[in-house]
C-alpha cells in the first residue's frame, strides 16, 4: 500500500524555521508532481509549493522564504521555511502524483502536519 509520511512540524516563534519532509513508502514505479498544500482554520486548501518536471513553482506569499526540495533516491519531498509569520498557521499537506507498480498514475495525499507560529 503506497503512503506518504510526513514530519517536521510544529510550533515556532515568528522568524523561526522549520523543515516539512514527506517520504512515499510502498511500491512505485516513478514519482511525478511532489508538492505542499496548506489549510488555515476558515479557509480553502491552497497550494504552497511544487516541483513538476518543468520546475518548482511557490506561492507569492512564501516566496523568498520558503524552498522545496527531492531526494528522489529516497522519494522524499522536503519544504524549508524560514522566516515564518503567524498566518503561516495551518495544516500542511504532502501531496504526490506516482507511478505504482500496477501502472495506475495516481495523487496522493499525506495525513498532514501542523505548522503554528505564535510568540
């Protein structure tokens, strides 16, 4: 059965960082789109940052602030963020499109880690 895993959250002071990693484990074949995704209380799911074949991608709010990164020898996704704000609160979620073994192209979705930036 094929999962994402994922760490790294927590609390931290405003200007702190903090470093999200999601890992795929089961079977696959090839990963595709890795990406992060964040939820607030009150507000739609929005996208934060991706890497597709054609680049990395960040949402204007994290940009300058925030990296994502692969291992794909390990098919692990990583998101730094460094000088967190508070309305970078929220639950942040791993997605992935893989490749599985059955040769079913598929998304997933990790179960999500929470980020709160509070004094």
């Amino acid at each position: 059965q094929v999962q994402l895993v994922e760490s790294g959250g927590g609390l931290v002071q405003p200007g702190g960082s903090l470093r999200l990693s999601c890992a795929v484990s089961g079977s696959i074949l090839r990963t595709y789109t890795m990406g992060w995704y964040r939820q607030a209380p009150g507000k739609q799911r929005e996208l934060v940052a991706n890497i597709t074949r054609g680049g990395t991608n960040y949402a204007d709010s994290v940009k300058g602030r925030f990296t994502i990164s692969t291992d794909n020898g390990k098919n692990t996704v990583y998101l730094q963020m460094n000088s967190l704000k508070p309305e970078d609160t929220a639950v942040y979620y791993c997605r992935a499109t893989l490749l599985r073994r059955d040769s079913v192209i598929q998304p997933y979705w990790g179960q999500g880690t929470q980020v709160t930036v509070s004094s």
